[in-house]
C-alpha cells in the first residue's frame, strides 16, 4: 500500500464531520477485528500492519484522545480535558466519554471496507455497548484478537518506548534505538516519551488493564470470537501468525456452515 491509497483516518481521528482521503475498497467481506491484550504488546504496529494486509482501518480511541490533545485548549470541550487528565494518569476514561466519541464514529463501524479496533473495547460495559450497536446495525464482527506477552517484557517495551513529536514513529531506546539519539529516522524531529509511559503510569494502565479489560477475554470467548496469537518475535512475524490463525478461524468456521 503506497501514501497515496494509504487511509489518512480523517472520520476516526477528528470526527464524523472530517471526510476520509480514501475511502478502503469495499469487499464482500471485510474484516471487522478488535485487538485485545495489555498495553506494550504491540497492539497499534499490528493493527497499522494488518490495516496493509486486509485493507480495514486501523481505528485507536487512544489516537483519538492524543489527537484531540494536540488541539487548542480552548477548542477543547470540559469531557474532552478530563478525559485528558485520566489519560495522563494512565487511567482509563470514563465508559460514558469513550462510547459518547466512538457512537459519533459510527459510520467507521460501518464502513463497507471494515475496520480494525484497537484499544476499544476496554470495559464490559464498552463491549456490551459495541456489541449492541452492532446487532442493531445487523454487522458482526470476524473475530478478536488477543495478544499475549509476559508482564516483564511488557514492562520492558513500555519503559524503552520513544515516540517522534511530528510523525509518530515508534522508537525503543534499546530494541530499536534510532540512528541518532533522541533524534527521528525517519523525519528528524525529536523523539519523546508518552506521558503515560512514564513508571508511575505504567503501573496504573497495567493495573486497569488486569482489573477492566482482561476480563473481556472470557467475554469474548464465551462469544466463540477469540483468536490467541503470542505477541514475541518480531512485528512481521506477529503478523503472521495473526493472519494465520485467523485464516484457520475462517476455515473452521466455513467448516461449521
Ligand atoms: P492507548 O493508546 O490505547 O494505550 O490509549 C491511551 C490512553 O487513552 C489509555 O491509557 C486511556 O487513558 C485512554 N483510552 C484509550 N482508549 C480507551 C478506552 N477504550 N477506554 C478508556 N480509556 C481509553
């Protein structure tokens, strides 16, 4: 996928009035995934490889809320701003806020090309309301993926994690230094850490993570939607396999019909 078919994300990253530079190709069926698992397992490279690979897009609440960070206070709404503040802390938003942005997003959950969830949901009140908002629109979705990684590596990867100011590319201060210290390969520009990567709010998403999100995974299961994938080797090899078991999803699946 060149830049120029490549999805700028528009109608996700800044709402329903923004129009999309490309609109995915519609398919008979598309692939309408979301991505579990902690925070540091890979989940925003995976989806931004699967996006490549499938077409669907790569939707992140948490880009969401990063882009709305980068706007003007002043053009900042009073639940954008608290929602803000819990994202610093590395808490999770209120269920109310998160579904409130994602509900105004609905026609990405539409969208004929599919689409890719990652860091939403992360509660079961989220995965009820999405679940719900699917049936009523007749979609389902082709399966969730959950990405599994020890906690000590997980912690590893949060902690190295730098990330560009301008373009976003993702750096690890040992796994992946950048040419330069400090510096982006790609753009030049400065290489940061996330707030929320910073030690004390490491502990606190891990913590909403097992206390919120983990639970989804029994959710999902009992679903008969759970895809496992180990999130270890590298990001092309992650990839693979996810798309492998996903392939054999899909195949038992047309077994079973
Ligand atoms: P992420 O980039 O997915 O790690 O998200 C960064 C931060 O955004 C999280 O630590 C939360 O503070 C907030 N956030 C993103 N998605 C959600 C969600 N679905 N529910 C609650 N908070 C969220």
């Amino acid at each position: 996928m060149n830049e120029q078919t490549k999805n700028d994300r528009a109608g996700w990253l800044r709402g329903p009035q923004a129009e999309c530079s490309v609109l995915p190709s519609e398919t008979k069926s598309p692939w309408r995934l979301v991505l579990l698992g902690a925070p540091g397992v890979g989940k925003g490279t995976q989806a931004d490889l699967l996006h490549e690979r499938l077409g669907a897009c790569h939707l992140s609440t948490g880009d969401v809320f990063r882009a709305m960070g980068s706007q003007d206070s002043c053009e900042q709404t009073p639940a954008m701003k608290a929602a803000l503040e819990h994202m610093r802390r590395g808490a999770l938003v209120p269920d109310s806020t998160v579904w409130e942005l994602v509900r105004e997003r609905s026609g990405c959950i539409r969208c004929g090309g599919g689409f890719i969830l990652d860091g939403f949901p992360r509660t079961l009140a989220q995965a009820e309301a999405l679940k719900g908002h699917m049936e009523s629109e007749s979609l389902a979705l082709s399966a969730v993926v959950n990405y599994e990684l020890p906690l000590a590596e997980i912690v590893t990867r949060l902690s190295g994690r730098r990330t560009c100011e301008k373009c976003k590319s993702v750096f690890h201060v040992t796994r992946r230094p950048p040419r330069e210290e400090g510096m982006c390969d790609h753009c030049g520009e400065r290489l940061l850490q996330r707030e929320d990567d910073r030690p004390q709010s490491i502990a606190v998403r891990l913590e909403a993570y097992e206390r919120s999100t983990a639970p989804l995974i029994q959710f999902y299961s009992h679903l008969g939607l759970l895809v496992s994938v180990l999130a270890a080797g590298s990001p092309n090899e992650i990839c693979d396999n996810t798309i492998t078991a996903l392939d054999a999803r899909t195949s038992s699946e047309d077994r079973l019909h």
